[in-house]
C-alpha cells in the first residue's frame, strides 16, 4: 500500500525541469529534463506516447506489477544482458553534477559514497528540485527485485551538487565541482545541463577533467533544434541527444555536435519523494550513456580496453568505442554516430 501512495505521488507531483533558456544569464545553467506532467511539455509527450508502440507505458507496468520492472530504456540499450548479480572487484566511480540525490530513495540506498555541496561547501546536501535523483536512478538503481533497475546497479555515486533548489546554478559552483571530482578521482561524470554560451573558466575545468582521464558525458540540450549547449559542445566531451521508443529524434533535442543517441522520452525513473516518476529530456539520454561508459570500464577488457588511463587520449578512446556499439539511426547532425547498444 505505501509503495502504491508513493507512485501516485509521483504521478501527482508536477516538477518543471525544462526552463526558458532566455531566464538565465551566460554565466548560468539550465536542465534538460520535464516532468510528464510539465505543463510546458505535455502537448509534446502525449504526441510521443500516442505514437509509441508500445501498450502500456513503464508507469503503469510498475503500478500493475508487485515486481521490478525493466525501463524500455534499459531493455533499448541491451545492458540489463549483460548484468550478473555478482558485484565487481572494484567499482566504477560516477560522478553525477546536479541538485543532489535522495540517497534514501529504496532504489538508491548504499549508491552514493561521497557528497559535495559545491554551492555551500561543508553544508548539508538535499535534492529539493529532484533533477540529480532522477539521473541516478537512470545510471544506478539497484537491481533489488522492485521498483527499476538502472543501467549499472554495480557503481558507486559520487553526488556534487551545483544547481540550486529551483534547478539553477552558476559556473564558479561547476568549475568547484568539477575540481572536487579530479581530487576524488572520479572516472566518469555525468552533466545534465547546460548553457548557450561558451564559457572560458569551464573550458578549462573540462579539459582539466579529460586530461586526468576523467570520461565526460553531458546533455546537447532541450533546444528545439537549436545548438549544443556548453560543455557539450566542448571537443572530447561526450555530447548525447534523445530519442523516443520507436528510435526517432525528440523534438525538443538540439542539433550540431551530437556523439550519439540514447532514450531520452517517456523515461520511468526515481524522484526526490521517494516514488517513481516518468520524465523526458536529453538529461536522460546523457544518464543512459553515462551508465553506459561505467558498464564498459566495469569489464574494460571485454570491450578492448587493455587498461584506465589517466589522460586526454582515453577519452577519444572511449568515443570510439562507442562507436563501435552504435546502430546508425539517421543524419548524424541529429543523431551523432547512432544509438548505443551493447548488446
């Protein structure tokens, strides 16, 4: 009964995580997800799901079913079959920047291992707006036999906050965080957010980030054809666009420098209540090929990885790789290199 309340609230609780990117001033981010319940975005995820296959959608297969379900997402990227219950030797460290995570959330309990507040250092950290737990449990809900599963249950989070409780935030709290990661030696970090201009003090933080070999993974940006946001954009920067079930670009997705293609609509994910909600944005493509990159590193010489190296050349090395596990699904100036799928 408890779990049935809390799937109704997130079905009832309506988040706005697509913001006018004209709010924000340059030194300034945006998310790149909505709630389906966003009134800003409903015309466009009910034409989605009207054109979808499929008969019911991940919310009312998790509502009906006592078990876990599998997410189309997961079950489109192949990597729920490539899974063993057996936990690695050494896991992979995924740093998520965001608003946080609700690291008591019953598919997220023993995920995060470390947490920084980069917006008020030594402060506590709480996920209020709900963007950073929706990404975790994309890229790690555990495989525990309910609720979902997420692309590698096997990782351990590193959670940085550096947007605020309306979804907000500025590059000086980025660039701290980012810096936090290289200390903590984080392997692979995930940005769900962007913004419309090139920014010289974040550029420098990226590159810093992938010449330690760190694998960066953002969001192009819910831009509606417009261009890849920033650090997108950036070279070596692994830049991801979203695609709905039946493989077709979302509309809301940017164009221009895009790597690759993931699910990124109608997406059933954790929310900051304690429930389940369904979400769309390319923050959730770029969450699933973050998951992506942690699967491969978890078993490195399985996918022709000798071993991690920390420098700028093992990020171009994982692009190709990538590559390699990608479906050619249509122009590469909105697709990238195609959609990734390990098996």
């Amino acid at each position: 009964m408890k779990k049935i309340i809390l799937l109704i609230l997130s079905l009832s609780l309506v988040i706005s995580f697509y913001v006018s990117k004209n709010f924000f001033k340059t030194d300034n981010f945006k998310t790149h997800a909505s709630s389906a319940n966003d009134g800003g975005e409903k015309s466009n995820y009910l034409r989605l799901i009207d054109n979808s296959r499929r008969k019911l959608n991940d919310m009312q297969l998790l509502m009906s079913s006592k078990r876990q379900i599998i997410p189309w997402g997961v079950n489109s990227v192949g990597t729920n079959k490539l899974l063993v219950k057996q936990e690695p030797v050494s896991k992979v460290k995924v740093a998520i920047l965001d608003s946080g995570i609700n690291r008591e959330h019953e598919d997220l309990k023993g995920k995060v291992v470390e947490e920084f507040n980069a917006i008020n250092p030594g402060q506590p950290l709480y996920d209020t707006y709900g963007h950073g737990t929706a990404i975790a449990g994309i890229i790690a809900a555990s495989d525990n036999e309910i609720g979902i599963r997420g692309v590698s249950p096997n990782v351990e989070i590193y959670s940085v906050k550096v947007l605020d409780d309306k979804g907000r935030g500025k590059v000086r709290d980025l660039v701290r965080g980012i810096q936090w990661c290289i200390d903590n030696r984080v392997q692979v970090m995930n940005i769900s957010f962007g913004m419309s201009s090139d920014n010289s003090e974040l550029r420098e933080a990226i590159e810093t980030a992938i010449n330690s070999g760190i694998i960066v993974v953002a969001a192009a940006g819910n831009n509606y054809g417009g261009k890849t946001d920033y650090p997108a954009n950036y070279k070596d920067v692994i830049s991801v666009t979203a695609v709905n079930s039946n493989y077709k670009m979302a509309s809301f997705s940017a164009r221009g420098k895009i790597d690759f293609s993931a699910p990124g609509v109608d997406i059933l994910t954790t929310s900051n209540n304690g429930g389940y909600g369904m979400y769309s944005g390319t923050s959730l493509a770029a969450a699933y090929v973050t998951g992506i990159v942690a699967i491969i590193l978890e078993e490195p010489e399985q996918f022709g990885i000798s071993k991690y190296k920390k420098n700028k050349k093992f990020s171009s090395e994982m692009i190709n790789i990538l590559r390699r596990y990608s479906v050619k699904i249509g122009n590469k100036t909105y697709y990238g290199n195609g959609f990734v799928k390990l098996s």
